[in-house]
C-alpha cells in the first residue's frame, strides 16, 4: 500500500482575510504540516482561477491566478510539497475536484506512482475537499478524509455534516490526524 497526502486549496483567499474566507480555514495549517512529515508523497491543489470565470457567478472573486490569493498560506511548508496541482483554470467551469486539475491527469499519476490511499485534508470541506474525496473514491482510491483538517464554507448551516455524510456514504473513511 502507497499512499499519498492531498491537501486541498489550503490558500490565502480561504483563510480569514481572505475573499472566500471559512472559519478556522488556517487552523488546519499546523495540523497538515504535522501530517505531510508521515507521507513519502505530498500533493497540492490550488484553485487557479482566470478573472472571467463563469465561477464568480456563484461566488465571490477569490483565487484568481497569480495572485496574494491564490498563494498558499504563508505557514503551510511548502518545501515538502512534490507535486502541485492546478484546478478551475477554465472560465467555463467550476473545477471543484484536484482530479479536474489542468497541469497534470491526477489519477494517472497517482497509478503510474502506485498509490493505492489517499489522504485528503484542506479547504473546504463543502465543496473541494468533497468533491476530490468522491472522485478519489470512483477512480477506485481507499480515500481517507481528515476530520480535523478541514474547514467548511457552511452557507448554510450544517453543509460541513452533510459533506461528511456523503463522502462516508460514498465509501471514504473519515479519519482524525492523530490515528494516521
Ligand atoms: C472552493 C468554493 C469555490 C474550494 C473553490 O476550494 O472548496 N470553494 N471555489
Ligand atoms: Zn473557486
């Protein structure tokens, strides 16, 4: 068994301050940096968003390519990081999923580097964190989900539950930090 640590848009447009900023988005830095010493494998994702992206429909300009925002947390270390990944660089769609990521084909190389497990963390846990962790699953990955390594957007009260529920339904194993 290989695995792989996947930390999901932990950026500053996230984080308090930030444009889309969740509630304790950057408490989840110290307990992924805890993490990333246990895998021999670190994979980021960032949301890479294009200006005019039909994205900003729904939501507040946030991650735009290049920016202060779409940069990672200050405190993440980012030296341990092996592979980065971008997402959402289209204008024409979402790109919720580290698997839709642009740069590189995620799960070919996650099979060509014969991982099998996937731990995902980061932000947020409503919509990239889920949406990765489902995909992680149909491609056919034993996916974990880091309870205390996420954050939720909630815009409605409880969607941090929900999310739960379903990547659990789905067949992810929701773990906390200090069991891996
Ligand atoms: C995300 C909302 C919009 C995320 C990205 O990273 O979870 N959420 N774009
Ligand atoms: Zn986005």
């Amino acid at each position: 068994m290989k695995k792989a640590l996947l930390i999901v848009d932990v950026q500053n447009d996230f984080c308090p301050g930030g444009t889309l900023g969740v509630k304790e988005g950057d408490k989840v830095v110290p307990v992924i940096n805890k993490l990333m010493e246990q895998f021999a494998l670190v994979i980021t994702s960032q949301d890479w968003h294009p200006t005019d992206s039909v994205h900003f429909e729904k939501w507040p300009v946030h991650c735009v390519a290049g920016t202060h925002g779409a940069d990672f947390h200050p405190d993440l270390l980012s030296d341990k990081i092996d592979l980065k990944l971008r997402k959402g660089t289209d204008n024409r769609d979402d790109g919720y999923s580290a698997f839709e990521a642009t740069n590189i084909a995620l799960a070919k190389y996650l099979r060509d580097h014969e991982v099998t497990t996937i731990y995902v963390c980061g932000l947020t846990t409503d919509y990239c964190v889920k949406q990765t962790a489902l995909d992680a699953v149909k491609q056919g990955f034993h996916t974990y989900v880091i309870t205390d390594a996420i954050a939720a957007v909630n815009a409605q009260p409880g969607d941090d539950r929900r999310a739960l529920n379903e990547m659990y339904a789905a067949g992810c194993v929701l773990v906390e930090s200090e069991e891996i």
